[in-house]
C-alpha cells in the first residue's frame, strides 16, 4: 500500500511534522510518498 503525505510548510515545522510520520508509517511497512504541496499540483 502507498501513502501519500501532501504538506505546506512555510518555516518548516510542517515539513518536520510530516516526515516525522512518514518514519511512522514506513516502520509499518508501508510505502510513503512525501510531497510538498507545490509538487503535488504541477504534475500532470
């Protein structure tokens, strides 16, 4: 299974928050995907 993890973090904390529960959830055994916001929109 894949998870994706969306964020928007303007100084960081954010980001910091959301890699901390990719760890989380990779130690479960799962795929994460961990993406800015910014990325998750230009892709087509």
């Amino acid at each position: 299974m894949k998870v994706l993890i969306a964020y928007y973090s303007k100084t960081g904390n954010t980001k910091q928050m959301a890699e901390t529960i990719a760890e989380s959830i990779k130690k479960e055994n799962l795929e994460v995907i961990l993406k800015r916001v910014e990325e998750s929109w230009m892709e087509k």
